[in-house]
C-alpha cells in the first residue's frame, strides 16, 4: 500500500499547480478586464470634457455679445435713434404742446 500513497500525492500537486495557473489566469484577465474599463470611462470623460469647452468657447463669445448690447443700449443717442426708426415716436410738434392755466396744473 506505501506505493500507491506516493502516486496520489503527485497527481494533488498537479492538481493545485494547475489551480493556481487558473486563479493567475483569472487574476490577470479581471486586472485586463479592470484596464479595459478604466480607459473607457477616460474616453467618455474626454469626450464630455471636449464638449464642455464647446460650450464654454460659445457662451463666451454670447457675453461678448450681450455686452456689447448692453453697451449700446445705456447711449441715448442710440435709443432715441431706436425709438424714432421702430417707434415712429419723436419730440411733439409746437402745435401739440399746451399749456395749462396755474391751477389745473397742481388738480392733476
């Protein structure tokens, strides 16, 4: 019996050794699997991060313009000229201005 007690122990050691290379393996593939992931996700982040500065660079150039309305807008040359050109409004003729005797002026 003492010769089949030497043959079983040498088929266990190939049986472990052959363990250990599967739980290596599967190490390795998770640690790729792992990698795989990672760059993908940086992909996605450098994507989102290119379409951010798009959009940056956009409303960058909308303040720019919205400043220079603003600008405009506080000249009152410019909204005298707005309210004649779009208004058709414009300083009373002589003709239309009245004026109103001392006492109705302080009723209204």
């Amino acid at each position: 019996m003492s010769a089949a007690a030497p043959v079983i122990e040498g088929s266990r050691r190939r049986r472990s050794g052959g363990g250990i290379a599967c739980l290596v393996l599967l190490g390795l593939t998770l640690a790729a699997l792992a990698h795989v992931a990672v760059q993908a996700r940086l992909m996605d982040v450098a994507l989102e991060l290119g379409t951010e500065q798009k959009r940056r660079a956009q409303l960058g150039e909308e303040h720019a313009r919205l400043q220079s309305e603003i600008a405009r807008l506080k000249d009152p040359a410019y909204i005298e000229r707005l309210a004649r050109e779009k208004l058709n409004m414009g300083p009373p003729a002589a003709t239309d201005i009245r004026r109103l005797p001392e006492g109705e002026a302080k009723l209204r």
